[in-house]
C-alpha cells in the first residue's frame, strides 16, 4: 500500500543522491603524475600563479582547466664529426 510506495520512493531518492556523488570526484578532480606538473586555466582570471606538482587536485569544473605538461628530461642527440 502507502507505506511500500513511500518506502521504494525514499530508496530511489537515496539512489539518485549516491549516484550524484559519485559523479562528483571525476569532474571535481584531476590527478599529476610523478615529472609532470600542472597549470590551470581559470575561465575568469586567465591562467594561475600556481603551478601543481604531482597529486590529486581540486578545480571547478567548466571554470578551472588543466593543462597538464611533462617535465622530464629527454635526451637529445647532438650529430658530432669526430676525427
């Protein structure tokens, strides 16, 4: 009866409100791997002082965006004539 409807409606509230916050660290958070850093664009004030080192970071999504860059070291090989 009243109460079955109340009780499955209370579950699927429950159900959409859990489903809402898992979607929430995908767009709330972005990961920096070990040699790389981070910079983010923010939408209103241009691109951050900031710069991020490797972890997991917060941003806004659609305000912050982050441009994510590699700093190791890559070799580079230098063509010699040797006599």
């Amino acid at each position: 009866g009243a109460s079955a409807d109340k009780l499955l409606t209370a579950i699927s509230r429950g159900g959409l409100v859990l489903g809402g916050l898992a979607v929430v660290p995908s767009t709330c958070l972005f990961d920096v791997d070990g040699g790389q850093r981070a910079v983010v664009l923010n939408m209103m004030t241009g691109v951050e002082d900031k710069v991020r080192g490797e972890g997991t970071h917060f941003k806004v999504p659609w305000l912050m965006q982050p441009k994510i860059y590699s700093i190791r070291l890559r070799p580079k090989l230098i063509q010699t004539t040797t006599g």
